[in-house]
C-alpha cells in the first residue's frame, strides 16, 4: 500500500485517486460470534473509517460526489478472520471498494427509438386484444 511515485502509505482507490492512510482511522475492537477463548481475549475485528470533508486528497468534485453518495463519513468493517492484520486489510479494501461504488459515474443512457417489427407487434396485440373483447360481448336481439 505504498504509492510508486511518492513513497508515501496510501489507500488506492483507482488510477486518479489515492488516500493517504493517515486520513483512515483504524479502530480495533472484540469480534462477535463464535471463537471461545480466543475471541474474549483479542481485538481482532477492524473498523476503517474516512471523513470525507476533512480529506485532503479529494478534488471538490470527488467530495461533493462522495458527500452526496455516501454520506460525510465512510466506514468499513471487518471481523472475518482470525488476525487483525488480515481483518486491518481487508477493511481497507473493502473501505475503498465503498469509495469505487460512490465515486462511479453511470453512464448516461442513450435515448434509443423502438424499431418498426417491435411496434408493429406492440399494435398487433392491441388488434388481437380489441378483437377478443369485441367477440365476447352480447348482442342485443330485436
């Protein structure tokens, strides 16, 4: 988790953004569940949080966006394995894959025309469906 050009400990989160670990808070506290002995006694489950309006490596853009997606603070957890190394990791990816989701633009979607058989069935069903309608009514005899 050290970024190539700068040395420096971060959280990549894609190719234009990458959080320097500094701006995480790791929190480490009692897992829940099963475990005996061993769960009683150890901090293995991690709680990796990031505040999105104090960061610094956001662009406005990126903060208004995350903000507005994922709320002012992002958190993530884990208590999976035994290890709180390996809980530590993946919290983290899963805190940066959150930043992934919330920091992905859809893509706007294009307007498209039906084609002409799609309408021309579309209108056959209405004909098939007047005409059953039509047959089931009574006549009125004179």
């Amino acid at each position: 988790m050290t970024d190539r050009d700068t040395g420096e400990r971060v959280l990549r989160i894609n190719d234009e953004l990458a959080i320097p670990l500094e701006e995480i808070v790791l929190r480490a506290s009692r897992s829940s569940g099963p475990g005996g002995q061993h769960a009683n006694v150890t901090a293995s489950r991690i709680e990796a949080s990031f505040d999105v309006e104090a960061s610094r490596a956001l662009t406005q853009a990126q903060r208004a966006r995350l903000l507005a997606r994922a709320g002012a603070r992002v958190a993530a957890v884990s208590q999976d394995a035994r290890s709180q190394s390996v809980n530590r990791e993946l919290a983290l990816e899963r805190l940066a894959e959150r930043l992934r989701r919330a920091l992905a633009v859809p893509k706007r979607r294009r307007a498209t025309r039906p084609t002409a058989a799609s309408q021309e069935r579309r209108l056959a069903q209405k004909r098939r469906a007047a005409k059953r309608k039509r047959e089931r009514r009574t006549t009125e005899d004179s």
